[in-house]
C-alpha cells in the first residue's frame, strides 16, 4: 500500500509505518548519545504511552536507564486496507527497539479510564514485573467514560467568563486569522475536569497501590501547561486550566497517599510542543510557531524527547527544583523573560504576510506531520509499504 498524508484540519487521518518507525528511532538515537541517567527507575509503567510526552517518557527510561516498561494506549490497528493510527506504529517500533536492547516491553491497547484496562495492567505488572517504581500519567483525551456510572464527559477548550479573541493560524491556509471563543458554562466546565483533571490519575495509583504492585520510593508523574499570557483565557484559565488545578489537587492526595511507600508524586509543567492534543487547541499553534523561532535562534529549542531526557536527568534524579506551587518547571527555557518578550513583540506584529518570515510556521508544519510518520529522511514514500505492524499485546 502507498501511503500519504490526509489531512483535515488538526487531525491527519493515515499515518506511515517507516516514517513512525524512523521518529521514533530519531528520540532513541537522541537519548542514546547523552550519558546515561543514574538512578533511573528501572520498572516503568506510561499510561498514555504512544504518541508525545507519553512516548517520550517511556523511551527516556527505556534507552537512558535498561528499564522495562508497560505501555498503555488507545490506538487504531491496522489492516491490509487501512493505516493503522501513528500511536500505533509508535509503539510497534519502541518495542521492537527495547527488545532488541534485551529489555520487556509490551503494551496494553485500550480505554485506559476503565477498570478492565487498569486490572489488565495490574495482572501484568504482577506477572512480568513485579512491581513498578515509576508511574507516568500522560493522558491527552477529548472524552472520558465514567467507570461506575457508565456516564461519559466530554471536554472543551474554551475560557471562562469572558468572551475570548484573540490571533490564530488557520493552518490550511497558512493565514493569521482572529478567533473568538464563547466562555464556558458550569457543565462544560465541570466535565472538561472529569475528563482532564486528576480523578483518573487518582484512581490508577488507589488500584496500583492496594494491589500491591508499586515499590517502595515509588515516582509518579502528570504533565500540565502553563505557557504566555496571551493564551491564559484558553488554557491557563480556561477549562483545560481548571483541569489542571484538579491534577495539582490530586498530586497532593497521591503524595499523601504514597506516604507510607515513601512515594513521590509530580506535576511537571512542560514546554509547548507539536503533538496531536496540542495542535487541537485554538491560538496555540501560532504562538509554537513564533515561540519556535526565538528558541531555535537562541540555540535552546526541545522537543518531546529533550525535554523528558531533562526532566529525567536534571529534575526526577536529583534536585525536583519545585516552584511554590509544588510544580516541576520543565517550561523554564520557554518561559525565560528575554523569550516571552521576544514572542510577545512578535505577536503584535504577525499577519498572513509576514507569517513564514516572523515565525518558524513551516517547521510547526513539518513537526505536525512527522507525528504521523511523514517528511522524514530515508523513508521512501512512494513506495509500497506494508502496513501491518505486530505489537505484543498483554491479553
Ligand atoms: P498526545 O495526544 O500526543 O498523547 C495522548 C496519549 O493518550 C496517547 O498515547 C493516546 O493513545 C493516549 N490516550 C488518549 N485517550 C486514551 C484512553 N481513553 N485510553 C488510553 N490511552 C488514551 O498528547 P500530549 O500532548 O503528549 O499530552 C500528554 C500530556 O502532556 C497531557 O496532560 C498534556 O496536557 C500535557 N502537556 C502537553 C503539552 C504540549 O504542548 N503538547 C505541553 C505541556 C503539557
């Protein structure tokens, strides 16, 4: 099968197998040049493991620290006539490198809110390894279904309050446009937190914990955003936002919880990206794209694999460096003040025809569709490929 590009707005519905498979080899290659992690945990479990900060948080481990890993994801399988979703191959392609290195990697595909899937991963974790000293929580989901109601939530991106307007790329079109965004109401607020926030989080470490496979000085982890000013109305305070203060509450429960382990749980606010969840989110590609410009000029860009690898190395295994908050501050480059007045002098000035100039657009648009595995080097697309790839599912 020749397999191309289709998109349509902020989703590209096929992805490639060898482009996935050389993305993820470009993180593992990345990790493999920088000097290994002491004390890195050794027995990881990602929940969210296929695609962004998840994926890069279960390859960090893996090539930095010879850790096994469970993965837990929610992707499309392929067959002999359609793609399977880039998630997919991901994944096929980190196992098939760990277990070339000697170490355990399966994976579990499915509906990681439910309590089958958490129950799977606990019968698994007790069979093949024991117990888990470390426990990434890295979720991006516009849906979830309660696991004792059977009521499902959906989530939104909108502010709360006040009408929001502001600049954004239409990225069809490469056109700087406005958009105005309608705040919220209560009920969209509150299932945007049953979907977002830290209920899940919580209900995974209660089930990990009484089940008695997490190890003692145990680390948990889930990953939030700050970011710029101009996006507070649609993130910082807008429904993602009030999620995220929800995940804050909730690692505190966890820490408390984790007591007795002498556990450690973490939010770790990261860096704006390109994945799939963020590509989502209104205004926010532009300011990527302005924001990528100033930190590759500036010698400091990163993306998902960097900032794990820092996260992991100068943050997890020595000193947290919490704000007053109790946060990680992995965004500490991108929230720099020289870099946020930088974009901040750009913003004002941004149009559809200064867009390629003023901004690093086409590298937003060349990072969007290496997600799904397309535009990367040595991989031959105009050739057949096969598009059925094994992973070793726990079943
Ligand atoms: P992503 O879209 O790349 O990854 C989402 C992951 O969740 C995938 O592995 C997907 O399979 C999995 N998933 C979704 N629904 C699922 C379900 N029901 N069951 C099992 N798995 C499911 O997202 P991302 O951008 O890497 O986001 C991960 C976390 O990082 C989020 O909490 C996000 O808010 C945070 N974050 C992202 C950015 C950014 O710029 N992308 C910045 C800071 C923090």
């Amino acid at each position: 099968m020749i397999i191309s590009p289709k998109i349509r707005g902020f989703i590209c519905t096929t992805a490639h197998p060898d482009g996935c498979e050389a993305h993820v080899r470009q993180q593992v290659e990345y990790v493999q040049k920088q000097p290994p992690i002491e004390d890195c945990p050794k027995k990881v479990l990602v929940i969210g493991s296929s695609t962004g900060y998840g994926l890069a948080s279960r390859i960090v481990p893996a090539f930095a620290g010879q850790a096994d890993t469970l993965g837990v994801f929610f992707e499309r399988q392929p067959n002999d006539r359609k793609s399977g979703s880039s998630g997919w191959y991901n994944s096929a392609a980190f196992e098939s490198m760990a277990k070339d290195q000697g170490l355990y990697a399966r994976s579990i595909n499915g509906d990681a809110f439910s309590k089958e899937i958490k129950d799977q991963a606990i019968k698994e974790i007790k069979e093949s390894m024991g117990q888990v000293d470390c426990v990434i929580y890295s979720l991006a989901s516009p849906r979830r279904q309660d696991p004792d109601t059977g009521d499902i939530y959906k989530s939104c991106l909108k502010p709360i309050g006040t009408t929001y307007t502001q600049k954004t790329v239409n990225t069809d079109k490469a056109e700087v446009e406005e958009i105005t965004i309608e705040p919220a109401n209560e009920d969209e607020i509150n299932q945007t937190v049953k979907v977002m926030g830290g209920e899940d989080w919580e209900l995974w470490m209660n089930a990990l914990s009484e089940a008695g496979v997490l190890a003692p000085s145990i680390t948990t982890l889930a990953y939030s955003y700050i970011g710029p000013e101009l996006t507070w109305s649609v993130y910082k305070d807008g429904t993602i936002g009030r999620a995220k203060i929800h995940l804050e509450e909730s690692c505190r429960r966890i820490n408390e919880k984790l007591a007795s382990l002498e556990g450690r749980a973490f939010v770790s606010v990261n860096k704006a990206v390109v994945t799939q969840a963020s590509s989502a989110i209104p205004v926010v590609p532009l300011y990527i794209s302005v924001l990528f410009k100033k930190m590759k000029e500036e010698g400091i860009h990163e993306d998902c694999i960097e900032q794990i690898h820092r996260l992991f190395s100068d943050r997890l295994m020595s000193d947290p460096k919490l704000d007053s908050s109790n946060r990680i501050r992995i965004d500490d480059w991108e929230m720099r003040e020289d870099i946020q007045q930088s974009v901040a002098d750009t913003w004002e000035n941004i149009n559809t025809e200064n867009l390629k100039e003023l901004s690093d657009f086409e590298g937003y648009q060349k990072d969007f569709l290496k997600l799904f595995g397309f535009g990367l080097d040595g991989v031959n697309y105009d050739a057949e490929t096969d598009p059925l790839r094994e992973i070793d599912l726990v079943d």
